[in-house]
C-alpha cells in the first residue's frame, strides 16, 4: 500500500501505542478482507456456511405461516384495507411497469 510522505511521517512519529491500536484495526480489515474474497459459488463466506447449516440444524420444526396468530393478524389487516379502499393496491398493469423499469435500470 503506498502512502504519501505527509502521512509516512505522521506514522513515524506516533506513539508505540497509537501505531499499535491503528495496527490492530488494520489487521482486522485485512483478515475481512481476505475472507470477503473466499466465497462459494452462492456468495457466502465459510463462516456464513457454518452459520446457516448451525441454524438448519436447530431450526428443524416445519414453519406453518397459516398457524403464526401475528402473520394471519397482519394478513386480515391488509386484506380489509384493501377491502375498505383505505389501501388502493396496485394494478397489474403499474406493477408490470415497476418490474420492468427496474429491470431496464439493472441491465445498465
């Protein structure tokens, strides 16, 4: 890493200390760094691997969205809006045009 002569002499007379601290947080960018490069063909880290199958692992109970008493309350609550006319929703036609001006908006 190149620096400029300013800054390689603000280095040098640092403290021990305050060199020390700054080495410390360098060292962790790094080492972020490096693992950030490490990724698997989905984009995941070793240790975000690690992470999901430990979840997979303790989370084995089937989640049944229909039995959630706060998701079905939040379901009942949009669809009376939508209902009531409080929540106009959205027509096919305007959420076809959202898609695809975001689609034209990623291919650039």
């Amino acid at each position: 890493m190149d620096v400029d002569e300013a800054s390689a002499k603000a280095w040098n007379n640092s403290s021990p200390s305050l060199r020390a601290a700054y080495e410390g947080k360098i060292i962790a960018v790094l080492k972020e760094f490096r693992e950030t490069e490490q990724v698997d063909e989905d984009g995941f880290t070793k240790a975000q691997r690690e992470f999901l199958a430990k979840e997979a692992a303790e989370n084995t109970e089937r989640y049944e969205w229909w039995n959630d008493e706060e998701m079905m309350a939040e379901l009942d609550r949009r669809s009376a809006e939508l209902r009531s006319g409080k929540d106009r929703g959205i027509s096919w036609d305007d959420l076809k045009k959202d898609l695809l001006s975001r689609f034209k908006k990623d291919e650039h």
